[in-house]
C-alpha cells in the first residue's frame, strides 16, 4: 500500500485521521507521534498549542488527488504559519518571497 501525507488545516482535520509526522510544540517536544489516530478530544486541544495545521498520512488507494488550487493553498498556508513570527522585512522576508513565487510557478 502506497502511503504519503498532506498539510491539512486544522478546521479539516476530523477524528481517525492518522499523523504522518510527529506533532512538536513550539519548544520541539512531541505532543502526539507520528502514526496517531487522531481523536476528537486531541483535535479540540491542539487550538491551545498554537496548531493550524497537520500532515496526515493519506491512503492512495482510497483517496482521489486534491485539487490543485487547494494543494497551492495549503502549501501557502504552510508558508504563512513557517515564516509567521519572522519579520516582514529583511533576508528572512526575501527567502519567504522566494519559496511563494516558487510554490506558485510550480503549480501553473
């Protein structure tokens, strides 16, 4: 069986999701390992750890391919909460320009 992983947002994630990777907070403990079924009482916790999204371990057997358009989304979205804390000016600002113009030639 062919596995593989998608960043899902948190509002997307629902209960029996598996975790693709660890969950760390942001002192790089793991909260949850990799390979957790999810539970709804985890799902409603990770809002107090600053979660806004998780790599799920996704069954290609079972699932179709998610729209582009979503896939680009997501991959922003994971771009915005990476680079959330760093400043909007600067060499950090200038790689973060760099992976979005990136993510979007990739996916025309």
């Amino acid at each position: 069986m062919n596995k593989r992983h998608h960043y899902l947002p948190l509002q997307s994630v629902i209960a029996d999701m598996v975790l693709a990777d660890n969950l760390l907070d942001k002192l790089g403990h793991v909260l949850l390992p990799a390979g957790t079924c999810l539970t709804p009482a985890m799902i409603a916790s990770m809002h107090h750890h600053d979660v806004h999204q998780l790599s799920i371990l996704i069954d290609d057997t079972s699932e179709p391919e998610p729209d582009a358009a979503i896939s680009l989304q997501v991959k922003m979205q994971r771009l915005d909460s990476l680079f959330r804390h760093a400043e909007k000016d600067g060499p950090i600002a200038k790689l973060l320009a760099y992976l979005q113009k990136y993510r979007l030639e990739e996916a025309q």
